[in-house]
C-alpha cells in the first residue's frame, strides 16, 4: 500500500509540475505583468524570468525577414517576437510611439530624427542592425550617359531619404547641392542642374511602382527588393558601404533598456544575423556591426 501511495504522489507532482511550465507559454493569453508586452517590463537589464511577448513593427524586405531569422535566439531566452509587417514609414513609429508595438525597424537615425521633430514623437535609436545602399534605377533612360536633356528623375519625399537621393545624384556628377552636408537637402537646395533634370517627388514605397514612367528613380533597397530589383546587379549607381543611414532597433524613450529590447538588439547583431544578412542579400544589405 505505501508503495502505491508513493507512486501516486509522485504522479500527481510531475503533473502539477508539467502544467505550471505549461502557464507561461506565448500562448497562455495571460495577462499578467510576467508574460505581457515588452514595452510593460522592467529596465532592470536583467533577462526575462517568464515568457514574453515582443511586438515588432518592420518593413517587409529586409527588416521582417532578418527579424524571423532570430526568432529561435529570442525563443531561446524566453521572448516571443511577434513581427508584424507595414508597407509604410508612418504607422510604424505612431504605433511605437502610442504603445501598440514595442519597437519597430526600418528606418534609420535621420528620419528618425526628423519624424520626432515634425510629430512630437518621443522615439529613440536602441542599437544599430544593417544598412541598405539607396540605389539610381534605369526607367526610359537604361544608363547615367544616356540621360538626356530634361530627363525626369523619380525620389522620394520624405525629408531625410529625399536628401539621401539628392547626395547620392551628386556622387554621379548629375546635379551639385549648395550644400553637401545638409542631410535634409530638397531640390530647392541644388545649386547647379546641367541637364536641367525634373525632379517626381514621391512617397518612397511607390517608386518602384512608377520606374517605367520617369528617366531614372532612386530607390531605398527594402523597396527595390520587394519590387524584384537585385540592387546589387540592377542599380546603375549604389551607396558605397560608408553610408551613415545604419537601420536602428527604435523605441519609445525609456524602453530602450527593456530586457527584451537588449536581447533583441544583441540577437540582431550577431553572429547568425550577419551570416544570414550576407548570404541572403549578396551586398544589397550589409551588417552595420
């Protein structure tokens, strides 16, 4: 009798055992402090006890596909990276800013910058990831010595990547800016214009949707490759790897020493995230770290 007493009683211990692990799981629905968002948690620096949920809001290509390539790492410390994808370079930082993500990455220290400025937003950089060479694409124009007299040029018209595509068109001897270092430079800031070139101010992420249309485009790399351009092979002219526009892990301001973030940052800056940003992109995204 005391035998199968014994036996019941361990029975009944690994039972209550296995469902307490069972309690903290990315799927329990808790919503306690222990297992909820990331952007709830202590600054401690300390790793998270309990499983937690991190929502990250990300650019298709690359972002949300380097992001996916070190959900295991994460998984690994017990944070459940939740990464959802946007087609814009809006919504992302109001969901940050407001709380419905707990970081975001697409973007880099620049228009960051500017967002804030411009919105009133409280967002800061947590660690660099990558940078994305901005590219100069072939429209009716298929080379920078053909281009004519007049030639339309597609860019975007976001304050910081319309700057960006300015310097880049400057690099190739196209257009001279009155001044060089002014990240935030608009065609009303190009002091010299040879081939009197026509400037399509666009929203960033619709470029590629209007490159037969217009002589040449500059296009972010994260959009090039959603649209199928191998920026590496099909751009006429690209960013060289002293680009300062590194994409940044951004946050809420006093989150950025979330347990979860510094692991989130420390994932995407490791060993795995390299190897796989160099074998996935070929050159059209290179690590920052």
């Amino acid at each position: 009798m005391k035998r199968k007493l014994l036996a019941l009683t361990l029975a009944l211990g690994l039972t209550a055992s296995l469902a307490a692990c069972g309690s903290t799981g990315a799927g329990s629905g808790s919503g306690s402090a222990a297992s909820g968002s990331a952007g709830s948690g202590s600054a401690s620096g300390s790793a998270p006890a309990e499983t937690v949920t991190l929502k990250v809001a990300a650019s298709a290509t690359p972002h949300a596909e380097i992001l996916n390539a070190v959900k295991d790492i994460l998984a690994q410390q017990g944070i459940d990276l939740q990464v959802t994808e946007y087609g814009d370079y809006v919504v992302p930082n109001t969901a940050v800013e407001e709380g419905s993500e707990d970081a975001n990455y697409f973007q880099h220290v620049p228009y960051l910058d500017n967002f804030n400025a411009e919105n009133g937003t409280h967002l800061v950089n947590a660690g660099g990831v990558h940078i994305e060479p901005m590219g100069i694409y072939a429209g009716k124009t298929t080379a920078l010595a053909d281009l004519a007299d007049g030639a339309v040029v597609a860019i975007p018209n976001d304050a910081t990547n319309e700057g960006r595509a300015l310097l880049l068109l400057e690099a190739q001897g196209l257009i001279k800016l009155k001044d060089s270092a002014n990240l935030t430079a608009t065609p009303n800031d190009i002091a010299e214009n040879p081939k009197n070139l026509t400037f399509k101010e666009l929203e960033a992420a619709m470029i590629p949707n209007t490159v037969e249309e217009v002589d040449l485009s500059v296009i972010n790399s994260n959009y090039a490759m959603e649209a199928g351009f191998n920026p590496v092979e099909d751009a006429l002219a690209i960013e060289d790897a002293n680009s300062p526009y590194v994409n940044i892990i951004a946050v809420k301001e006093g989150n950025e020493n979330n347990p979860a973030i510094r692991a989130l940052v420390e994932a995407l800056q490791s060993e795995t995230a390299r190897d796989f940003i160099t074998t996935t992109y070929g050159g059209a995204v290179i690590p920052a770290v």
